[in-house]
C-alpha cells in the first residue's frame, strides 16, 4: 500500500457535511487561519453550519443523494469557491473510496487516508481478510463476496445462531440485524440489505458470529506520511440502543493497565497493515475475557471529543496537518492520558415512542455554559429545522473530570441544565441513562439499554406545588414582558394593589384526563397559591440568566420555562414537565384520537408491506415499513384485529400524520 505524498499547505478548506461535525471542523480551521467553505441543500439554507462558514455553496434538492453524497456537486463547489481541500466529517461521504479518488483527480486534498486505503480498510469483509493476514484476532464470521441467500444462510448455520447479520460497507447500526433463530434469517437478509443500500449505496452483507453480552472496545488511530503511526488511547462505546452507540467514555473503565496496552498495540498493527494515513478508528468486540477485531472506520468518530479532553489534543487540528504533509506533532511516548471524559448523544427523538425521530422548529435552546470540564458540539440552535432527510443528532454534551464518578456527575448536570423546545428530544432518557446505578458500576454489555428500556424511559412523576407555582409565575411573567411593564415592579408582580385582596384560577392539563386547578390570592400582602388542601406563600423573580427562582413558603428553588400560547414547558428539580394551561374563555375540550388509524408519524417513504388486506393481527404485529431519517420504522397493530384497509404502496412518500392503514377490531 503506498503512502500519501506530502502535499502543500493550503488556506481554502471545503467541509463536506452538515449539521454538528461541520460545526466542529469549521471552529478548528478558522482557528488554524483557514478560510471555510460549507456545502447544503435547499432544506439547510438557514443551517448553523452554514452561518458558522466563509462562503457557503448550495449543493441541491433536500435528499441527501442529491445534495451532500453528489460527488460531482462537492467536487464542483470546491472549484468554484477555490477550496483547495476537503475535510468529509463522519457519515456521507467520509468512507466513500470513490469520493477520495474523485479528490486527488481533481488536484484537491482530501482530508483522510488514501481510496486504496480506505478500500483496503473500509469494506468490513475485506478488513476482516487483511486482519487475519496481520494476525490480528477477530470474531468467527463469513466475509465472502458472494450474497446470494443461499450462500449467506449455509454461512449462518455454519456459523451458528445467534449470527450478526451487518452491512459491508457502513456503520451507524444501519444495515445490522441481530437473528437469534434460522426462521429469523431470511427477512433479516432482506431488511438489512434495503437499509444498507439506502444508506450507504452498497447492500453487500457479513455474517458473524453475535458475542454474548459483548462490550464494544475501540481504539484511536493516526498515521502522518512520513511512516509514523501513534494510538491515542481506548474509548468505550458499549452502551448502545440498536447498534448505535448512546454514550461513549475514554478511557475503557473495563481494561486495566496491561489490557488497554495489549488493545492500543494490535490497533497499531491493524492500521500499520495498510500503511494508514489520517485519523482512524480500530473498533473490537470483547466477551469479557478476549478482545475481537469488528472494523476499522476511515474516518474521524462522532466520539472523538473524549479521546481530545483526556489527551488534551486536537483531532481536527492533527487531521489537518497531517493533510499539510507534516509529521505528527507527538511520538507515542509523549502522548499522555488524564483523567476520564464521557460524552451524550442528544437526539431529536421520542423514547416515549419506540425513539420515533421527531422533527419540527427549535424554539428554544437552552445550554449551560462550556465550562469546568463541560463542552458541548452542537449542530443546532434555536430557529434552526429539524427534517426528516437527515440523521437526528442535534449535539453532544461532553464531560470531562478527575475520575469516571465526576466526568459522570458533570455530564449529568450538563444534561438537566439543557432544554430544547419545539421538537422532542432524548434528554430525559439520556439522564436516566448515566445516572443509572448499573452504569455507575460498570455492570453493563451493549444489551443492557434494551433489558433496561422500561426503567429508562418511565413516565415522568405527576407535577406538585412547585411546578405548579413554577407555572404560574412563568405565564405571569410572560404577561408582564408582553405588556411591557416592569418584572419586578410591585404594580406588576400578581396585580399588586395597596388595599383589597383578588384571585385568579388557573386550569393545567398534564394529560388526557389530567387536569389540576390552582388559585392565585393576590394583591394587599403576600401571594398566596391554593393547590387544593393547602394554600402556600408564593414569591418569585427571573434571575440574570432568565431562570425562575420561585419561593414557596420560604423555600427558594430554580425553574427553567418556556411558555409557548398555552403550552408550558417545566424543569424544576423534580424533573421535566410539559402542562397545558387551559383557556378558561377557549371552550376547549381533549381531543380524542382513534387508534385504528395507523397514521405516519414523521415524513417518510414506505419501504414495505407487511401485511395483506383483511388479514388478522395480533397486537404489535407488523403492517408496514418506513424510512424516516435513514432508519427503518416498522408500524404496528396497536390492538389484535383485521387488517381493514392498506391506503399507501411502496415507494410512496408520505407526509406526517397521513393515514396509511386501519385496523378493525375483532368483535368480541
């Protein structure tokens, strides 16, 4: 394998990607006194990566093969805005061989390993090959060229169940089935294959053998042209929720000392087979005694951030000078681990819903401040559009601290001062998560969120006095701002009077069937709030930061929200709330929803039927498939019944809330 020639300085960077990892690059080579070009589609016009940017080219249509995976649209864009190299992020074309030849044709730097490289180390099967060459261990599996069924299944019963069917050429959990049975295979085969070729252009497939409650180990990589290769310590990304990590931590908590020297040597020796150039990553399974060889990721991870706060290096910056044709700046000596750093995933998702993405309008974005070990990449601010065309991720939240305990503590708090409106995201679940004694302890393999799933997401305890008084001071306040009058004036503060006393009701919904009335006493005197049985003194202020410090019977406490019309958005320290304030002058009545209607949940494109007219269900049985977001979303029956009628075909695209099916029940 050759390695890359040492190249020029440029001052004109391309980043070919979007959202959260765009934001990234751009930060470091504006820092590094480069010029940035960003690249969007028509859906990303108003984008943060787009605003962060120099100059920005619009690539086309929203779909993302017609805009960020168009080759030649990136390729022509660098050539307009005069870029002389192009950084890919992760995911869209970042692993694409064909993209990285297209570059070096073009006389442009592309900010990675070579296409012979990327060939080499990219296609899952072909790694596989070169590692058992290198004598690298890996997992018992079928890495051959030839898919058809029949080839595919003999390799499974060979194999033996459970089998990991994935996707060659990809990661992301796309294109990866876990099959627990021979009856399994088949439909797994097929879904797999369709999910693979939307996502990544190549429905090749391995089949391995699935490691019982595994531990997902990985290893940073980077080489320079100049024959020098270094590791940068290990990561653990083994909490995971369909193949797709959740939350990642540096270093390991499961190596010791001499395991995590034994892991970082055989990554070297898997990059050093090829004669790796750039950043990389050597992924292994581990059963808890052994560690496996998975893949190696050509690319920079959506987890590099941990390994930079222990190791207090740039991976941007070392990809970026690498790409200059400089040598490393470190030996491996002199690469040094501190502390421990863990990072969160925050996704616009429902996990209320089966994780069902959510997209919409970012009303509010509320984050604490990077500091004190907290760091935050995000992709995303208020204004901003969620689609439904691209990946949900809106951000990481990044800890760092002495110890795993404290990097722990802090990411947490990082996640409760967080609050995003208008969309729903994964927050709540993410906290539950880390905070869990389990994880705490280390008592966990990549299964562990699926057996823990109903702990992780229960529902919110009912809102008390303080969420109440919290409501009720965050519409008063609202009122106030919207009047123009004086917050902390006592002409304003709850329609202060020198004489008399009054009172105003209040009605909040915090669910069908939920409602809670509250009264406000006001005027000559302290406020007082009756929340039923009780009547408690009420006092609050807005604090510098737009937080509500609400006092109840001298009990001082902070409490963000959002109020939105009617809808009131909560956090206090009990948790996260959503109230709905009735109008009392509205006639409103709760709006009923009939179940038989399997409707769309999100725009998407139906994939597959499942099911046949008139056919009978039992509850949660499959009716049909839709791609949302680039992952697959199966729609259920939500009660046992018949299948009444199918309103949708494959290859239809469907809007949100668009009725696709209906059930009827079964008589009793």
């Amino acid at each position: 394998m050759q390695r890359s020639k040492m190249v020029r300085r440029f001052r004109t960077l391309l980043i070919a990607n979007r959202g959260e990892i765009a934001c990234r690059v751009i930060r470091t080579a504006r820092a590094m006194g480069l010029r940035t070009v960003a690249v969007y589609s028509e859906a990303d016009r108003g984008a943060m990566h787009v605003a962060l940017a120099d100059e920005a080219v619009l690539l086309g249509p929203a779909r993302a093969r017609d805009s960020y995976l168009n080759i030649e649209r990136v390729i022509e864009a660098a050539r307009q805005t005069g870029a002389e190299a192009i950084h890919p992020g992760y995911g869209s074309l970042s692993e694409n061989a064909e993209f990285a030849q297209a570059c070096a044709a073009a006389g442009i730097v592309f900010v990675g390993p070579t296409a012979d490289m990327m060939l080499a180390m990219g296609s899952k099967s072909g790694s596989k090959a070169l590692m058992e060459k290198a004598g690298v261990p890996l997992v018992p599996g079928y890495h051959g060229e030839a898919q058809d069924d029949a080839t595919l299944s003999g390799a499974a019963e060979k194999i033996g169940f459970p089998v990991l069917v994935k996707a060659s050429a990809g990661g992301g959990g796309r294109g990866m089935r876990v099959v627990q049975a021979a009856a399994e295979l088949a439909a797994a085969i097929v879904s797999a294959k369709r999910e693979a070729k939307a996502a990544f252009g190549d429905d090749r497939l391995l089949i391995e053998k699935y490691v019982d409650n595994p531990r997902h180990i990985e290893v940073q990589v980077i080489g320079d042209s100049h024959g020098n290769l270094v590791s940068l310590f290990e990561r653990e990304c083994t909490l995971q929720r369909r193949h797709q990590k959740v939350i990642e931590e540096a270093p390991s908590p499961t190596l010791d000392a001499r395991q995590r020297e034994a892991v970082c040597a055989a990554a070297r020796k898997a990059a050093g087979a090829v004669n790796y150039v750039g950043a990389g990553t050597i992924e292994f399974v581990s059963d808890g005694k052994e560690v496996f060889f998975i893949e190696m990721n050509t690319r920079l991870q959506v987890e590099h951030p941990v390994t930079e706060l222990i190791t207090g290096i740039d991976l941007v910056e070392w990809q970026l000078r690498v790409a200059f044709g400089e040598r490393l700046p470190l030996t491996q000596d002199q690469i040094t681990m501190n502390g421990h750093a863990i990072e969160a995933r925050l996704y616009a998702e429902n996990p209320a819903r089966n994780f069902m993405p959510s997209v919409g309008t970012i009303g509010t974005w509320r984050a604490p401040a990077e500091a004190d070990g907290l760091r935050i990449d995000a992709g995303y601010r208020a204004g901003d559009t969620v689609s439904p065309y691209y990946d949900a991720m809106l951000a990481k939240v990044i800890a760092w601290a002495a110890t795993r305990q404290g990097a722990i503590d802090r990411l947490n708090r990082g996640l409760e001062e967080t609050d995003v409106r208008g969309i729903v995201t994964n927050i709540p679940f993410l906290s539950a998560l880390v905070t869990h004694p389990a994880v705490r302890a280390n008592r966990i393999d990549t299964g562990f969120i699926e057996r823990e799933l109903k702990t992780l997401t229960a529902a919110q305890a009912a809102a008390g006095d303080l969420e109440f008084g919290a409501a009720v001071a965050a519409i008063l306040a609202d009122e106030a701002k919207a009047a123009g009058g004086e917050e902390h004036s006592p002409w304003q503060a709850f329609g202060w009077m020198p004489v008399g006393r009054r009172q105003r009701v209040f009605v909040f919904r915090s669910g069908p069937g939920s409602e809670h009335k509250v009264t406000l006493h006001y005027g000559n005197g302290p406020a007082t709030l009756s929340t039923g049985s009780s009547e408690i003194a009420l006092a609050w202020s807005v604090s510098s930061d737009g937080v509500l410090d609400v006092t109840l019977d001298g009990v001082k406490s902070r409490a963000a929200a959002v109020v939105e019309g009617h809808e009131l958005y909560l956090r206090t320290r009990n948790g996260r709330f959503d109230l709905h304030w009735v109008d009392p002058f509205g006639g409103e009545t709760e709006e009923q929803t009939g179940e038989d209607k399997i409707v769309a949940p999100l725009p998407g494109t139906v994939v597959a039927l499942l099911a046949q007219e008139g056919a009978t269900l039992e509850k949660g049985a499959p009716i049909l498939t839709l791609e949302v977001m680039k992952m697959e979303q199966t729609l259920r029956a939500p009660f046992a019944g018949i299948l009444k009628v199918i309103k949708c075909k494959v290859g239809d695209i469907v809007q949100e809330g668009v009725e696709l099916a209906e059930v009827e029940p079964i008589a009793a």
